[in-house]
C-alpha cells in the first residue's frame, strides 16, 4: 500500500520525504492557498523533493475551461496528476484526456455509485473521503471494502485513494481491506508513528544501560 502526503506545504513534505515514507503528495486548492507563490512552481518543487504521483487540482468546473487547464496542468511535471471533482464535467475531461496519457485523480468522491463512474472513464486514481462522511456522523471507512471489491470484480485498473484520513485509524482500516493508496497529513503520519509503549520501552531501556555503566 502506498501512502501520500496530504499538503502542499514544502517543509513538511522535506520532513516526510527524509524519513522514506511517502511515495506521493496530494494537494487540494485550500492547501495550496496556504502556501505563497505560483501553483506551477509550487507543485514542480514538490516534484522535485517526491519522485512519485503529485496531485495538482484544476480550478475551472466547465468542460471546455476543465480541457484547456487540465492540458496545461499536466504539462507542469511528468508526475503530475491532475485532480478534478467529480462532476459530469470532470468525468467528461477524464474520458477526453485520459487516452492522451494524461493521469487523473478524480476527487470528492462520496459514494460507490461515483467511484464505479470515474474508473469507467479511465482515471487513475479516484478519492474516496472518509473523513468528510465521519464529520456528519457516518462511518466513511467503510465504503472503502466495498469499494475494493466492486474494482476487483470488474477488473478496474483505477485506484482507490483513500483522502480526508484524519486519524492512524483510518490507514490501517484502508489498508487492512485493500485500498491501493491512503494520503493523509503530517500530524496523522507522526500519529502512526509514536505509541506509548515504544516510549516507555525506551526510556526503560536506557535507564537500565546508564544503570549497568
Ligand atoms: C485529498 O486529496 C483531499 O484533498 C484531502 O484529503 C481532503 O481532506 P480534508 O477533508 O481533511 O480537507
């Protein structure tokens, strides 16, 4: 399974990227609105430190305007994926450019229904937002086994990152039943991370070498 880093913010992908764990970075424009400087140099920065798939969101929700900034968009970096929301439009830009080579992460996906749709138009990846569904009072995690097994039965190619994780939880449950991806933020990473036994284990364990000398 591969996990992604949820940010646009360059000092703390330098810090994921360092410990070797992420394969690959998501961004969504409120991420990117955080940080200063233009999008493309932005994203081709963090090209520059994470050699894997970098999803860059387009910001145009019209078909005509979705092809123009979505063609653009790619052209930033080779590991661009260009992100695009799960609507009719975006469906129809994955369909027009995707046999061009161009990857896509279709976004905002909240149910089976839309995630069956972006893998009949070839995206690369579709994102399922499990903790969106969480914030309203229901489980979103537990889309993602179904998910999985509808894409295995039909042979989809496309794969199911799992996006708005907001605890350990979340990435283990996903990766427990199969999701091909999780992206998630720093504060989550050094989550999974830490553990109260593996401190106390530790400090146990130095106390007793500093004892023997
Ligand atoms: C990922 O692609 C999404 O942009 C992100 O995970 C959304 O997370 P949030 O619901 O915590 O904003």
């Amino acid at each position: 399974m591969q996990l992604f880093l949820d940010t646009a913010n360059l000092d703390e992908i330098r810090e994921a990227a360092d410990m070797g764990l992420i394969d690959g970075v998501t961004t969504n424009p409120s991420l990117m609105a955080k940080e200063s400087g233009d999008p493309a140099g932005i994203i081709r920065e963090i090209c520059s430190i994470v050699d894997g798939p970098v999803s860059a969101e387009i910001l145009s929700t019209e078909f005509e305007e979705m092809l123009k900034e979505a063609t653009a968009v790619a052209k930033w970096h080779p590991n661009v994926v260009v992100k695009v929301p799960l609507t009719a439009d975006g469906l129809k830009t994955v369909h027009r450019l995707s046999p061009q080579g161009v990857r896509f992460n279709v976004t905002l996906c909240f149910s089976l229904a839309q995630a069956l749709l972006a893998a009949k138009v070839g995206a690369a990846y579709v994102s399922p937002f499990v903790g969106r569904w969480d914030d309203i009072d229901t489980p979103g995690i537990e889309l993602i086994p179904d998910m999985v097994q509808m894409f295995d039965q039909h042979g989809f190619e496309t794969q199911i990152l799992v996006a708005s994780v907001r605890s350990p939880l979340h990435v283990s449950q996903a990766a427990l039943v199969g999701a091909d991806v999780a992206t998630l933020p720093l504060k989550v990473l050094k989550q999974m991370i830490g553990h109260p036994l593996t401190d106390i284990g530790l400090a146990k364990f130095l106390a007793d070498a500093r004892g023997k000398n």
